[in-house]
C-alpha cells in the first residue's frame, strides 16, 4: 500500500518521499504522500499511517479536505492582527515557515515525527543549520498556531503532537532554550554610550532622546515597547504609579493592564518631559532600538540590548535591599520564577548613587520633529 522513493536534493543530501494509495474494487479511493529528510522517519510514517487508514471509517474522514500549515498560519496572522499586530519576528518566523515544505503538509499528517524531523532537517546544512535555540523559538511560535487552529478551525491535529516533539528533541540533547542572559552595563560602558547619545541629539535636536529613554529604563525597569505606550493619563501622582497597558506575560498580554511604582528617579525622568503630546516618550519602540544598538556600536561597547537595562534595573532594587513584592510592585512580575531570571547581583547598595548621568539627562532638552508630532496623538486629540 506504501511506497518509498528516494531523490537527491541539489546539495546531494537524500529526501524520502512516501506515497501511499488505496485501491477499492479496482478503483482507487485514497492517496496521499509526505517528504522526509530520513529513511527511518518515512518508513515509521508508513508504518502508523497503513494501521491508522486500516481502521473502519479512516479512509472516509481522511478524504475530507485537509489545511495545510501555510493556510492555518495565514489564517492565524489575520486573526492575531485584529486583536493586536503582531511582533515582527514572530510574523517573520511563521512566515519562513509557511515557506518550507512543512507549510505544505496538512493538518492531518502533523505528528510529532513529522515536526521532529521538521526541526533536525532545520539544524542540517540543508535547512539552513540553524542553532537549537531557533528551532525553540520556530516551535514555539508554530505551536501557537497549531494551538489555536485545532479548536477554532477544526483542524485534525494531534493535541499532544508539539509537546511530544519537543520532549523528543530534548532527550537527543538539543538545548532547544536559549541560556538565559546575565548581561548588565557597568557604569563605564554607560558612561561611553551615553556620550555618543549626547552627540547625536546635540548635532539632531529633534531625534529620540535617548538619555532620557534610556535612563527611564534603567530607573523604571520598563520595556521599550512599554515605555513608548504610556501616556499622561496613565499616571497616577499620589501613589506615584502608572498603568502599563498589555503588559506581556505568558499567555495574557491583551488587556493586561498592570499598575506599577515608579522610584524616585523614574518619576523625576517623566517630570521632565513635556507635555505636548498623549504618550510621554512619542517615539517608535524599533526606532528606540536602531537608535540604542547604533550608540552602542559607536560606543564600542559589544553584546549589551535595550532590554538588559530591564535586568540591570530590577538587580539595581535587590541590590538596595528591597524585598521580592517591594521589586515586584515595580517590575511588575507576578512569580518569583519569572523575577528570579532579572536578578544579576553584583553586589549590595546603590550602584548609581551620584550617577552623573542622571542630573545631566533631567537638564537635556526634549524638541519633537514635525514626523513625532504627526505620527503621534497632541494633548487634547489627533491632528
């Protein structure tokens, strides 16, 4: 009933494609065919799919037209963006995806097996030799899919098919998580880097002020997207606090609007911005990056993200002898896990103590160009 076909792929590595066909009378009533990257895996596919179509009914209910991966990511990036857009290298990541021969498999034939093999063909020179830690970040983002097409789409796919995988994976040793990052600034690598912010909104006064940005992050141990989301009236200057719309947490992200302390130094920051527009900090969460990774870069200061200010600002706190709900009430974190992972302590009392940065960037002017102030909301309505 099933046949194994090898071919050569033009870089000479073998694919095996099985066919199978299932004849009535005569006549054929079923056929279908899936591509591997190994013998093993195609002939343990035939195998489990001759028992599986050998059971009363099987035949009929695998002629129902299927949905392929690409169709139930096309449909899920429509779906997510009505809600929310979604993150740019999840959108990437699906999309590379749906692109591959697995965004041709469907729904049906997506087995564990099958994304196994999936994930070690990504790892081989042919699919492009990506680290363990990226095939993670692909399953992750496939199985939010997958998670969501078998319930709402009525997609025939195995409930437990990417957590099996995933344990399979694990068991051959691959580190399918990547290491979590321990990377803080010191204070000499910040004091390079916010030189070179100090030049560029000296020769550009309407750029990002990124002293300010940046020494917000720090005192505040908000986000980058976070931190361009706030607008005045988040703000609530008895409790010296402010709502942090959507803030991400695993599986609740929409609607999780979180009310978070901000430390004196924070407070200060946000003080000495000027209220023209809705958002306090009216600037693009990527252009916030671009714009941190280039002072880095001229900087020479290597390895140090936007978001390792979060880190070194929630180690800053335990580092000042605040306990974990006193840190939580300002990171906002829910867990203790999911704070634990922040905590970098190099060692007691407050490393920015006299921190000449901070006088220095409260004193920086803030001038918003014609495209800040016609991207974004005035007080008082859009323009």
């Amino acid at each position: 009933m099933a046949t194994i076909r090898a071919r050569k792929s033009a870089d000479g590595s073998l694919r095996y494609t099985v066919q199978i066909r299932i004849k009535k009378n005569g006549a054929q009533v079923y056929q279908e065919s899936q591509t591997f990257s190994r013998k093993q895996a195609a002939q343990a596919w035939a195998k489990r799919r001759e028992t599986e179509l050998s059971v009363p009914g099987a035949v009929e209910r695998a002629n129902r037209s299927g949905v392929t991966v690409a169709s139930m990511i096309e449909a899920y990036l429509r779906e997510h963006a009505k809600a929310r857009p979604i993150g740019k290298t999840k959108k990437a990541t699906l999309e590379a995806i749906a692109k591959t021969y697995l965004g041709e498999c469907e729904d049906r034939s997506i087995t564990a097996q099958v994304l196994v093999d999936y994930a070690l063909w990504r790892m081989s020179a042919e699919g492009g030799g990506v680290k363990p830690q990226t095939i993670g970040n692909d399953l992750a983002h496939l199985g939010a899919v997958l998670a969501v097409a078998r319930p709402a789409w009525g997609a025939s796919i195995e409930p437990h098919a990417m957590a099996d995988a995933r344990k399979v994976l694990a068991k051959l040793g691959y580190r399918l998580k990547s290491r979590e990052r321990d990377r803080r600034p010191s204070l000499e690598e910040l004091d390079l880097i916010f030189a070179e912010l100090e030049k560029i909104l000296s020769s550009r006064p309407t750029s990002i002020n990124m002293l300010k940005v940046a020494g917000f992050a720090i005192f505040s141990t908000r986000r980058q997207e976070e931190i361009c989301r706030i607008r005045w009236d988040d703000l609530d200057e008895p409790r010296q606090a402010v709502m942090v719309r959507d803030m991400k947490n695993p599986g609740d992200k929409i609607g999780n609007n979180v009310w978070c302390h901000l430390p004196d130094e924070a407070w200060t920051i946000i003080k000495s911005m000027p209220r023209i527009c809705d958002e306090i900090f009216p600037y693009n969460s990527e252009s916030v990056s671009t714009a941190w990774s280039r002072a880095c870069e001229r900087a020479g200061v290597k390895d140090l993200h936007f978001h390792d200010l979060r880190h070194d600002g929630v180690s800053r706190l335990f580092e000042m002898g605040w306990d974990i709900p006193r840190v939580a009430s300002v990171s906002g974190h829910r867990d203790w896990n999911s704070l634990r992972r922040y905590t970098h302590l190099n060692g007691r009392g407050d490393p920015y103590v006299a921190w000449e940065w901070l006088p220095k960037l409260l004193a920086s002017s803030v001038k918003f160009g014609d495209r800040t102030l016609n991207g974004l909301s005035r007080r008082g309505g859009r323009h």
